[in-house]
C-alpha cells in the first residue's frame, strides 16, 4: 500500500469517527430544547433533508418506488427515536435502539435469505437479556426523563424500524442501479418526518434561541454532516471496520447525557448497554469470519 493510499485510508476511518462522534451527541442535543418531540422531530429532518440535498446531488434520484418503501421506515425511525429521547434517558433509548440486529437476525432467513447459525442464536441471547435489563427494577423518573418506560417502549419500536431500514437499505444496493439509494433514502426519510410532524409541530410558541440552535445543530451536523462524512469515509475501508467504528455512538451517548444535563444510567442500564455493545460487535465478527 503506497503512503497516499495509506493517508486515503486513515483520513477515512477519521471521517467515519467523525460521523460516529455527531451521531452520539443526537440525546445530549434533543434533551437540550423545550421543543417537544414533534418540534424537536420537524426542524431536525428538515434541516438535515435539505443539507444533505445540498450537498450531495446524488441524493435527489428518489424514482424507484423501493427508495419510497424504505424512506418511511427510516423516518418513522427518526420520529420514535426523537420521542424516546424526550422520555427516558439518553443512553436508554440508544442502546434500545441498537438491538436492531436482533430483528434482522431474526427477519434475516425470509427477509434477506440469510441462514442464521448457532452463534447467531447465541449473539440474539446476549442481546436480549441486555434489552431486558432495560426493563427491569425500578424506572427513575427525572426532568430529562419523565416517563422512562413509555420511552423504553417506544425505543424499542424505533430498534424495529430501524431493523427494517437496514435491511431495506441492504435489500436497494443489491438491487438498484444508479446514484446512491442509501442517501436517497436518508434524505427522502427525513423529509417524510417532516411532513408527518409538522402539522403537530405548529404552532410554535415561546421558542427561545437556544431552541433553535439545538435544532439547527442536529440538523446540520447530527444528521447531515455526519452522514455526509459516512458516505465518505465508507468508500475506502471495509465494511466490518466501519460498523465496529461507528459503536463509538453508543459508547459516548450516555457521556454526552451525562456531562450536560447530569443523566447518568443505572447500573442495570449500564450492564445491559455494555451486553448490547459486546453482542453487537460478536455479530460483527462472526459475520466476517463466514461462521
């Protein structure tokens, strides 16, 4: 390997950290306005739909009606991630919503016709009793979180959307020609949570600044920017190497929560996002190995 290809890889490991680190501030971020979920779920997409049609032309090519199918899961995602914010802790909500593989683990042999193993199995074990730790003992109720079991709820609905994206997102690039499907359908995404929100969203009253700003910054950077940065990065390293960078989210979400407005998990929350985590990245590697 020559060193400009050597500087081509390590600048884009540093673009998928980048997009990792925007991804994890999304909890601290939405916790940081009075906006409700529907304000907050509004402003966010359609900020990040119209950045990230800006900057990437590619993204506009939306014709194929799989792009359409795939688009409203990932907004409905979007939407139900918001408000599991708005209800229950930060790291709750991420770590809740990356139980995702244990649903495409489980869709994977009729939805994508890929034959699950006994590590697989293995693999949905260990995530399921660290979901389950969510969900046990006594639900800490607090400003940042006034309803942690509605949000865990609502968490685990997103986990499932969020399944079907990524499966959907898979199910386009083997079968679509032509542009970038999985930008299209982020954009396309977030412009559906617009429209779907936004008549809940208005009127808007008593908004402060820092409303705005928070708003602002979660579209610009939280969604745009870092997807920006993930198409990017994504082109010169292997797939394995950036789903184990991008468990950077998971792993400084609560931090952010933490150091801004004095959430920090449980120690069941923390066990249960720390079998998540391992789960995650087991998969990960079996799956690279062809066990």
């Amino acid at each position: 390997m020559t060193l400009s290809e050597v500087s081509g890889v390590t600048n884009s490991r540093l673009q998928v950290l980048g997009a990792a680190f925007l991804f994890s501030t999304g909890g601290a971020a939405i916790k940081a306005t009075d906006f409700n979920n529907w304000q907050v779920a509004a402003f966010r997409s359609a900020i990040a739909a119209a950045a990230i049609l800006l900057l990437l032309p590619a993204a506009r090519r939306v014709g194929d009606w799989r792009i359409w199918l795939v688009g409203v899961a990932y907004a409905v995602t979007l939407i139900a991630f918001v408000t599991a914010n708005k209800l229950t802790t930060a790291a709750n909500a991420i770590f809740l919503q990356d139980t995702a593989p244990l649903y495409l683990l489980l869709a994977g042999p009729w939805l994508l016709k890929e034959h699950v193993t006994r590590r697989d199995v293995a693999v949905l074990g260990v995530m399921a009793a660290g979901m389950v730790l969510f969900f046990v003992g006594e639900q800490r109720i607090s400003a940042t979180a006034p309803d942690p079991m509605k949000g865990n709820i609502i968490a685990v609905v997103s986990a499932v959307t969020w399944a079907i994206t990524l499966g959907g997102l898979r199910w386009l690039e083997s079968r679509h020609t032509g542009g970038e499907p999985g930008m299209a359908t982020v954009a396309l995404g977030n412009t559906i949570a617009f429209l779907l929100c936004v008549p809940l969203a208005l009127p808007v009253e008593g908004a402060a600044i820092h409303d705005w700003a928070a708003v602002a910054y979660l579209g610009l950077f939280q969604v745009g920017l870092a997807y920006v940065l993930l198409t990017r990065g994504v082109r010169r390293i292997a797939a394995l190497e950036v789903s184990l960078l991008i468990l950077v989210e998971p792993a400084l979400n609560p931090l952010w929560a933490g150091l801004m407005h004095d959430e920090w998990p449980g120690p069941l929350a923390i066990a249960g996002g720390a079998l998540i985590l391992v789960a995650s990245a087991w998969q990960l590697l079996i799956r690279r190995s062809g066990a």
